[in-house]
C-alpha cells in the first residue's frame, strides 16, 4: 500500500475515524447516517453550501469551484475520506475533487443505484431531477447496467428543492406528480437524487400497487457509506461505542445543523448522537 494509506489503515486502528461529505445542501444525510451506523465512533465533518444552493442550475465551471471550496474546507480538518453525496457535483465535480485531494484523501462519488435494480429484472423507474432524466450521463449508465431491461426515466421537478426546504405540502404535490407518471408496473424504483432517499417510504406509498409485490426502492446511501470504507482500510463495526462527533461547515464557516434536517429520521440521529458524545 502506498504510505499514506498505511498511516489511514494504522490510524483508523488506533486512533479516531473521521469522514467528511460534501453536498450543496442536506442530500448528504442519507450518506451520513449510513457511515453512522457502520461505525458510530466516526467523527463527522458535512460541508454544505448554504449560500450557493442550489448547485443543479449552476454552470458545470460555477457548480466544481463551489464544490472545491466545500471540499478544502472539510480537507483541512483532515478527514480520512471524503464522500460526495450529491449525484449532480459528482457528475460535475468528481475529477476536479480526486485532482485536488487525492490520494491523500479518497473522494468517494455518488452514482444513481440502477446497475442493482437492473439485476432484480424490470420493469424499473428511474426517478431524477429534470435535469439528470434524459441526460447522457443517465443514459449511459442505463445503456451499461439496464440493457434490456424495461428501464422509465421519471422527471421530478421540485422534488429535491421541496425535500432541502422540508416543505411537507410541496413534498406531496412533487411525490404525487412522479407516481403518475411511474408506470404502474414497476418492480423497482431507482432514487437518483440523495434527496430523495429522506422521502422513500413516502414515495413507496406513492407508487406501491395493491396486491401486488413489495415495491423495492435502490438508494445509494448504504453503497457509498460502505465504499468510503473499503477505500481507506477501515472496518465496519457497527458495535463500536456511540462516540462520533458532528461537524457542520455552512460556506466553509462552522455552524450547526440547518434546521430543516430536523424534519428527517436522518438528521434527528445524527444531532442527538453527536449531542450525547
């Protein structure tokens, strides 16, 4: 290995752990909570970008300078990797990050969970933002792992911004206007945005058929979390004592948890397990 993956490997032995994520707002928390409950010992560093949300409507020039800023703030409280939890900064970001970070600090992307829902069979719904539906990059990854699958590309408009904002009534309306345009017979539903992943059992009720199979819904969080792991030599161990910490970076500058995260399971046991340490 090269040194400095054995001084993470050592580290992470005898000393802290520590991961960051970085997204433009709270589409990391899935992620977050995921690391969580692999190791709860693991100090967490989130860095988001309060001030320049949202990144969708950013040019790509514009959105990876964003993301590069979040990121050297959470580099310099060395964390052992970083994890994107942002499908859209890391189709834009991703090379610049591992350009700047790498290898001293591992850069773990987010990619949409089609190639799993793809090997249940189909017919599979793939629900996105407007501009993820349609795109090459989806495209691609559906012509990669979806091959001959029943494979219906989903357009959520609003979603993702009424999930940053917890804005319930918004939340349903968007959640609603999806489920009719999923195909009825769906076996899976792709979520490929992380916001998406705070509203899932919503959304299965939404598109859930009576009498019919269990809807099966493919996040990424639970992947990523896990891969952040792989990536720095660092064993799941879900037993370990609840001693992680919380650090939350607003535009680089320290703060706390945006109110809005409270709304979700995710955001509630992160606070409260940080607070107890």
């Amino acid at each position: 290995m090269p040194h400095t993956t054995v001084q993470r490997a050592q580290s992470s032995m005898v000393g802290r752990v520590k991961i960051a994520l970085l997204d433009s707002g709270i589409g990391l928390l899935p992620a977050a909570a995921a690391v969580r409950r692999l190791r709860p010992d693991a100090d967490l560093v989130l860095t988001c970008d309060p001030e320049g949300m949202p990144w969708g409507q950013r040019t790509h020039e514009d959105l990876t300078g964003r993301a590069l800023a979040c990121a050297e703030a959470a580099a310099a409280l060395h964390p052992d990797a970083l994890i994107v939890g942002c499908n859209t900064a890391s189709v834009h970001a991703l090379p610049a990050l591992r350009a700047r970070l790498e290898p001293q600090i591992p850069v773990i992307g987010t990619v949409p969970a089609i190639k799993p829902a793809a090997a249940g069979g189909g017919p599979v719904a793939i629900w996105a933002t407007p501009a993820t539906t349609g795109s090459p990059y989806q495209r691609g990854l559906i012509k990669e792992f979806a091959a001959g699958i029943d494979v219906t590309e989903v357009p959520c408009p609003g979603l993702a911004d009424a999930v940053e904002h917890a804005d319930e009534a918004a939340i349903d309306r968007a959640i609603a206007a999806a489920a009719a345009l999923t195909p009825k017979n769906v076996r899976a539903v792709v979520l490929g945005c992380t916001h998406y992943e705070l509203v899932a059992e919503r959304i299965r009720a939404a598109v859930q058929q009576p009498g019919e199979a269990p809807l099966a819904l493919h996040g990424s969080a639970g992947a990523v979390a896990a891969q952040a792991l792989r990536r720095t030599h660092i064993e799941p161990a879900p037993d370990a004592p609840a001693t992680g910490s919380l650090t939350v970076l607003l535009t680089g500058r320290e703060g706390d948890l945006p109110a809005a995260a409270l709304a979700y399971a995710e955001g509630r046991r992160l606070k409260v397990t940080s607070a107890a340490h």
